[in-house]
C-alpha cells in the first residue's frame, strides 16, 4: 500500500514538473516574441537609425544569452572608438531596461547579451556580462574586427570627466549630477543596487525635485550622452 503511495506521489510530482516546465517555455517564448518586437521599435528610434540599419534578437535558452545581430551603415566605421561603444553599450541597455520594466523573468533579465554588428567592411562584438546578478557590476568589452578595443570602465572613466566638464550653470547638469548622486547615496555608491525597485525611486525622485516628467528626464540623458557622441 505504502509502494502505492509513494509511486502516486512520485507520479503526481512528475506530472506537474512537466506541467511547470511546459508553462516556464511558453513564458519564455512569449518573452522573447516580445523581445524581437521592441528591437524593431529601438533600432528605429532617433537615437540609432542614423547609423543601424536594421537588427534581429535570439535568444538561447540552454546558455541564457541573447544573441543581437545588427546590421550597421557604413557611417558607424568613421566614428571613434568610443562613439562606436556608446551606441552599441547603449542599445543592449536599453534592451535591457525594457525587459526590466515589461514583467520579463529574472532569467532573461539576467542573461548574457552578444552583440554582433557589420559594416560593409568591418565586423564589431559587444559582449556584456552581469557577475552574480548584480546588474550594476555589469560590465561590456568591445571587440573590433576580434581585437579588444575598448570596456566598461574605461568608458565610465571618459563619462566622468565628460560630465565634469559641462558648464556648471546648465540645467542638464543640474540634473544629472543630482541623478548621480542620489544614486550612489540610495545604493551605496552600487553595491546594492535594486534595478526593478530603485530605478523607479531615483526618477520619481529627479522628476519630482526638478519638475521635469520621465519623458524629460530621458531627453537629457540622451542629449548627455549624444554630446559624448560629439565630444
């Protein structure tokens, strides 16, 4: 009678791990469709249409890593080496963050992003890494026709100094350098930070003190970001 038992709950167990496993695949798919879908609207945003053409997503469930391939214009061969990370560092963030804010998994929101892109006549890879889940550790490393060009921290280092030298009066700078520092103050300079609880805490926060709405705030970022792209 026991051997029943055991074998009906064994059975049972089986049952729904399947079951589990079936609703964890559809979960994903759907995810992913939504993913192809967003990389449409992203490659076609101001931001990048100047210089990706256009770009497709996979994504590979035994290795957790979301494969981009993007086919560049012959434009993105005369920016600098930094121009040329920024954009592509760019994109993959904000991939990132729309899988962070639409309801996506920790499984994806975690993965491991590849970044493959062309020109006519180059070939460039982005690979960014999330150690341990900590999303702000997360660090990218720029390949140029398969030579290392260029990572994370040497970007965070020429961002710093970009930043630094905006003119103090700026309303942007205003901004950003409050947005930076209430950052580091509600994470601990990043050693805890919570993407899907204290991002929506800083921009409520610097909406909030400069009066500016998540649209405006985003405009400013961006326009940071595209005067490095000057710089």
């Amino acid at each position: 009678m026991k051997k029943k038992i055991t074998l009906a709950i064994m059975g049972v167990a089986v049952i729904i791990f399947i079951i589990w496993r079936y609703w964890h695949f559809l979960q994903i798919n759907e995810e992913v469709n939504n993913m192809k879908n967003h990389i449409i609207q992203l490659t076609n945003s101001s931001f990048f249409k100047n210089h990706i053409e256009r770009a497709q997503a996979q994504y590979d469930n035994k290795t957790d890593t979301i494969s981009l391939n993007l086919k560049l214009k012959d434009t993105y061969d005369e920016l600098t080496i930094v121009q040329q990370f920024i954009l592509l560092e760019y994109y993959q963030k904000q991939l990132k963050y729309y899988l962070r804010n639409n309801g996506s998994t920790s499984q994806i929101i975690h993965s491991r992003v590849q970044l493959f892109a062309n020109t006519t006549t180059d070939n460039y890879l982005l690979i960014n890494e999330i150690p341990e889940g900590n999303l702000f550790r997360s660090e990218s490393v720029f390949y140029h026709n398969d030579k290392k060009r260029y990572t994370t921290n040497r970007f965070k280092q020429f961002r710093d100094k970009h930043l630094a030298n905006l003119p103090e009066e700026t309303f942007e700078k205003k901004v950003l350098v409050y947005a930076t520092s209430f950052f580091r103050t509600l994470t601990q300079s990043g050693r805890t930070y919570r993407p899907e609880i204290d991002s929506q805490i800083i921009l409520d926060t610097v909406c909030k003190k400069f009066n500016i709405t998540q649209e405006e705030y985003s405009k400013i970022y961006q326009k940071y970001l595209l005067g490095m792209l000057d710089a």
